[in-house]
C-alpha cells in the first residue's frame, strides 16, 4: 500500500479534472458555475451531462472526504475507483464538444 502522504491531494486533483472537463463543455454555451452545488445541479438538469452527474457526485465526495474528513485513500483506491470515474467524465465530455 502506498503510504504517502499527499494521496488526499491527489483525490482532490482528480476531482477538479472533472470540473474542468465539465466547465470545458458549459463554455460552450457561454456559461460558467461559480459553485460546485450550482453546477451539480445543472448537471443533473442537462440531458447531455446527466449521465456523468453520479460519477461527478462522487468525485467530490470523495475529495471532500480525504480533505475535511481525512479519509485516507490508496494507491488502489485512487487506480481502481477514481481514476475510471474521472476517464468516464473525459470520454463523454470529449464525445459531445
């Protein structure tokens, strides 16, 4: 197990590759969320970003978890569970802009 000490940084890293993805494909409308709840809902509102709404959920969860909970996360962890969820959310944002 990987016991280093900046795995949480690395959760939240991966969570704002996602934000980015997602602001990537909001700027194509002109439009940027200012907050992470105002964007969680709009994109459980838009047919295009709601497929990718859960894994987004998660991620931040999860960064929030491992930042102000501090959840301790492997090496595994980060490889198995987040990793995909963040690739889902570039592969579809990448498939509609």
């Amino acid at each position: 197990m990987d016991t280093s000490s900046f795995l949480d940084w690395a959760v939240t890293g991966i969570f704002y590759e996602g934000v980015h993805w997602v602001e990537a494909y909001l700027s194509k409308y002109s439009f940027h969320s200012i907050d992470h709840g105002k964007r969680m809902r709009y994109m459980r509102q838009d047919v295009i970003l709601h497929p990718i709404s859960g894994d987004m959920e998660q991620l931040k969860f999860d960064s929030e978890n491992a930042r102000y909970q501090c959840h301790k996360y492997t090496k595994n962890n980060i490889n198995k569970d987040l990793i995909p969820k963040v690739d889902q959310i570039k592969n579809h944002i990448q498939s509609v802009i």
